[in-house]
C-alpha cells in the first residue's frame, strides 16, 4: 500500500473542519495509518518546504503554517499520492475543480486547507520530518 503525507492547515484546523475533512479522505478509501495534531516549529517548517525557499511567498507561508495548530496524517492506498492530490485539487481553491476539498474549504492561494505530497519520493521524506521514521 503507497502511502503520503496529508495535513490540514492552520485555517481548517481553526474552522473546526478536521473532522469534515478526514470523513472525506475515509470515504474515498484511504487508511488513516498515522495520526497527530502538531505546531511546526519555524524550523521544521522550513525544512518541510524548503523547496520554496526562494520564493516570494516563502516568509508569509512560514508565518502561517507556524500560526497555530494543524494536524497531520499518513494516509495509505493504492497510488495515494496521485489519488490523494487528485482529491485535495488545485494549489488556488478558486482553480481546484468542484467537490475537491480546496474548492470546498480553502480561502486563498496560502490558506488553501491542506497539503499533500507531489511525489512518492516527497511522501517519503514529509512523512520522515513530521513522523520521524
Ligand atoms: P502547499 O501545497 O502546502 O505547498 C506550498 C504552499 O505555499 C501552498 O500549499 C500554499 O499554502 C503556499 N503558496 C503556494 N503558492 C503561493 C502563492 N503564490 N502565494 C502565497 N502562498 C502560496
């Protein structure tokens, strides 16, 4: 069974919708196999997206995912990380196609609700920084 990494943002977490949120990644056949809310650090923040450290958006998007908590998984299915960004949608909710959960729960471009990995190497290592395995 692949698995990816999922977590939900600061601004989901604050609008109460974990739950809603996890029903749906339940209902579409993903195995919850780890589970835990955390507050990243600044520097596990940017390690975790230090691909964008270059970025103009990269300072800003540090704030934010540092703001409060977020609560993050290890989900598992057969092609999951493909399945799973096909259901979390676009990066911009107003460009995620109708029904996938960044149309339904994202704000902006940066609170857009929740990150999935791209790539089953990226799982691999989002999965070892937040789970520590
Ligand atoms: P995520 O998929 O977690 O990966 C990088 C994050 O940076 C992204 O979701 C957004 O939260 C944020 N992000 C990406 N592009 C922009 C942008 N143009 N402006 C602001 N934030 C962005």
């Amino acid at each position: 069974m692949e698995k990816t990494l999922f977590f939900i943002k600061p601004d989901a977490v604050k609008r109460n919708i974990v739950g809603k949120i996890l029903k749906i990644v339940e209902e579409e056949g993903f195995k919850i196999v780890q589970l835990k809310m955390l507050r990243f650090s600044k520097k596990t923040a940017s390690n975790f997206y230090a691909i964008h450290k270059r970025k103009p958006f990269f300072d800003d998007l540090i704030k934010y995912i540092t703001s409060s908590e977020c609560v993050a998984s290890v989900l598992g299915k057969e092609n999951a990380v493909n399945e799973l960004r096909k259901l979390v949608g676009e990066t911009d909710p107003l460009k995620s196609p109708p029904g996938t959960i960044r149309r339904c729960y994202g704000t902006d471009i940066q609170r857009n609700a929740v990150h999935a990995s791209d790539s089953v190497e990226n799982a691999k290592i989002e999965i070892s920084i937040i789970f520590g395995e």
